[in-house]
C-alpha cells in the first residue's frame, strides 16, 4: 500500500473513531445526567468545564506543534518527546496548584473542589495521550490512534456507567475516568516505545524554550476558544450555583453533539484547501463557495428543527427534571447554523495562511461572550447564557466571513440562501401539524426537506462538477 493510500485508510479509520467517540461521550453524560439529577450533573458539567480551560495552559499548542515538527524532524523525535512531556508535567503542577488555591478562594464545596482535581488529573493524562497522538499523525499511522481512541471508549461505558449504577457516586465516577485516561496513556505510550522511538527523559533547557516557541502560535487560538466554549458553564456556576449549570449544559451538549458534522466534513477538505491554494486558488474558491451552500444546507434544518422538537429531545434523553433545559436548547438551536459555517471559514482562513484573522475572531468573541454573560446570566440565568452564546457566535461568524470576502473569495450569498429556507419551512410545516413520535418526526421532517430542495433544484451542475472533482483529486491522491 503506497503512502498516500495508507493515510487516506487511516484518516477514514481515524474519522469513524472520532464519530463513535463523540456518540459514546454524548451517551455517557446523559446517562450521568438521568442517574443523578441536574444538580450533581451541573456539578460534573462546572468540572469538566474548568478542567478543559486549565489543560489548555498545560498543552500550550505543544500537542499541534510537534506534528509539523516531528514529521520534518523525525531523528529528533526522542528529543522532542522527553522535553515535551517534561514541559507539560511542570505545567501541570503549576495549573494544579493555582487551581487548588482558586477553588479554596471561591469556596466551592468539597465534593466540587475534589471533582475537580479527579478531573483536571483526566485532563492532563488525556493532554499527554493526544500528545502521543501526534507522534502517530506524524509518521502517518493514525490507526494506532483510532484504535486507542475506540478503547478506551470502550471502557469509559463499561466500567464508567456501571460504577454509576451501583455507586450513583460522582466522585466514583471521576475516578473510573482517571484510571482509565491513565492506562490509555500507558497503551499510547508501549505503542510509541515499541513502534517508533525509546523515550529517556532527558531535560534540555534550550531545547524546552524552542518547542514553547514553536508552540506560542498556536497558545492563543486555543486560549480563545476554550474561553469562548466553557467559560459560560463556569461564570453560570459562579453567579448561580449548580442546578442552572445542570439545565443549561443539558441543551448545551445537545448542540455541541451535532458540531461533528461540520468537524467531519472540514477535516476532510482541509488537506485539498491547503495542498491546492499556491497552485490552484479557483478551484479553493469554487470548494469554499460550495461547501459553505452545503453545511448552510444542513445546517439551517437542524436548527429550525431542533427548535421545534426541543421540547420532545429534552424530555426523550433527560427527563421531566430537565424541563427548564427546553427554553435553553430554543436559544441554542440557532447557535448550530452559525457555527457550521464558522467552522469552515476557520478551515478555509487556516488554509490560506491567514489563521492570524480567525484568532482574532476567536479573541474577540470571547471577550464579547464574557462581557454579555457578566451581564445577561445574573439576571437571566441560563437563559442568559444561552443568549450571549448565540449572540457571540453570530458575531464570529459575520467577523471571520468579512475577512474571507475581503482577503480571499466573496460571492452572492442571498442568491444560494433563499433556497433551503423554504424547504426549512415546508419542513417545519409538516413536523408542526403532525403528531407523531420525534424519531418519526425526524424522518418525515428530513424526507420532506430534501424533497423540497430537489423540487426547488437548490443543486446544480455546479454541485455535481464539485462532487467529480472531489472524487477526481480524491483518486489521484490514493494512486487510483
């Protein structure tokens, strides 16, 4: 199997992992959050919150960084490696320290505060194992990472949900998470040593400052969007306690369930984007203008539709206790069209070398986030929150497709609008006046949909030429 073969069966494999990742993890927390009430479950939320934001000041971009290195370097792998995970364990101590002494300042509770540092020693591990990652993306054999990934998955459900059933312990259930990121880690680590390179954890100080250089682009990109993401869940903890925490990550994690789909897709034009912008800008162009006619396509009826049926999804996956969470998933419903195209307006700036405009927007809004939840979540509460995540993911996307139109590709927008829009009606017309169950309702809504854009010839040559090409450049670059 010829190298470019090999890479484009391991990202596939790499893709379908993710997916089943992303399912499980969706499983899991609702599964928590039936089991133990939407005050423990906004608990959890606060911690997985906060320990994400501090794992972002333990990776420092390090993990993005040393795939670009280590492929161009791989006699330096070693190197790269023992000073790295030197760096991230320094790093570690410190985040947890002044997380420590955060929490004792704010007064959280004791459960909260050791919930916390079960799951910031998760985030770490899982900061480290994705560094291994990285090794495995470099030399091109992302199935070891796929396979990994499945794994411990795999054990999270098993041993996650049944320490859950017989326990109905939080902290337990921290625990399980732990000790299962931590052999997770050893797996990644043997399969390193194994595979590609012993590891002796030799301290280099000057080595150490060139890879947090090298690291430093990518550190306020993530800062920005780990602000952007969670901060809410920890100032709603902040103002309002844990129960709101609860209803407002129920909707929340709905949404953020469904980004694997523009994720997926992104991933998989970003190598095309990025391979053909010096030789071939027309043909980027003509992708970015399609693909943002495609995730509009999809992404506009998930959030009408999800609008509709917020009540049916709140109440079918968490209960009658998550009940206030249907007014949330209504204002969040809106946030899932923006954020499609947001994601691939990030991939396209990023493809053209002009990241340094996305970090901006991510910067930006997040600053805008957190001023509208300092306002809006004392008053309003969860609702609040909701409406600054809305608010601030408009804003990111107008921000970011002002600069795309004006450094790269603008195009008509209205005209590919109008379209989808009346199909996204002649949807919700059908699922408003039928009662029947939400899955029914989901497929009917779909079917009736897609019927209407083809009714309405929303594709055309343009999409089927779009489609060859794809599949043109896809065969070339697998040797077929």
């Amino acid at each position: 199997m010829g190298s470019v073969r090999r890479i484009a069966a391991n990202t596939v494999f790499l893709s379908i992992a993710e997916v089943a990742v992303k399912i499980a993890q969706f499983f899991i927390f609702v599964y928590v959050a039936r089991q133990l009430g939407n005050a423990v479950f906004g608990r959890f939320n606060f911690a997985y919150s906060f320990s994400l934001i501090a794992v972002i000041f333990i990776d420092i971009g390090i993990n993005y960084m040393v795939i670009r290195e280590i492929s161009i370097k791989k006699e330096m792998l070693n190197k790269f490696i023992s000073n790295s995970l030197i760096i991230k364990t320094g790093l570690g101590v410190i985040v947890f320290i002044l997380s420590a002494v955060a929490l004792n300042f704010l007064n959280y509770p004791k459960e909260t505060r050791i919930l916390v540092y079960l799951l910031l020693a998760y985030m770490f591990l899982r900061s480290n194992t994705e560094f291994l990652f990285s090794v495995f993306k470099a030399f091109e054999r992302m199935h070891y990472e796929a396979l990994i990934k499945v794994l411990g998955v795999i054990l999270i459900l098993i041993f996650g949900i049944a320490g859950l059933m017989f326990t109905k312990n939080i902290i337990v259930f921290g625990l399980i998470y732990a000790l299962i990121e931590f052999f997770v880690f050893l797996v990644a680590l043997t399969v390193v040593i194994k595979k590609f390179t012993t590891i002796s954890l030799e301290f280099d100080f000057a080595f150490a400052k060139t890879i947090i250089k090298l690291a430093s682009p990518f550190t306020l990109s993530m800062i920005f969007a780990g602000i952007y993401f969670y901060i809410d869940t920890i100032m709603l903890s902040l103002m309002k306690g844990d129960v709101p925490v609860g209803i407002y990550s129920a909707a929340y994690n709905i949404t953020l369930a469904l980004l694997f789909i523009p994720g997926m897709y992104t991933f998989a034009i970003y190598p095309i984007l990025s391979s053909s912008y010096l030789n071939n800008k027309r043909q980027v162009k003509f992708i970015y203008e399609r693909s943002f006619k495609y995730l509009y396509i999809f992404g506009l009826p998930l959030s009408i539709g999800l609008f509709i049926i917020a009540r049916n999804a709140i109440l079918f996956m968490y209960g009658q206790d998550y009940s206030q969470s249907v007014v949330a998933l209504k204002i969040l419903a809106g946030f899932i069209v923006f954020k499609f195209l947001s994601y691939l307006i990030g991939t396209v700036l990023s493809s053209i070398n002009k990241q340094k405009f996305r970090m901006y927007g991510q910067g930006i809004s997040a600053l805008l986030n957190l001023s509208l939840n300092l306002v809006l979540i004392p008053r309003f509460s969860f609702v609040g929150a909701g409406i600054a995540t809305l608010i601030s993911e408009i804003f990111l996307f107008i921000f970011t497709f002002i600069f795309v139109s004006k450094y790269f590709h603008s195009f008509n927008v209205l005209a590919m609008l109008y379209k989808p829009l009346i199909a996204s009606v002649t949807m919700s017309l059908a699922i408003i006046f039928l009662k029947i169950n939400m899955f029914a309702l989901i497929i009917v809504g779909a079917a009736v949909y897609f019927t209407a854009l083809f009714l309405l010839k929303a594709f055309d040559e343009k999409d089927y030429s779009l489609m060859r090409r794809l599949i043109k450049i896809s065969s070339q670059k697998n040797g077929i």
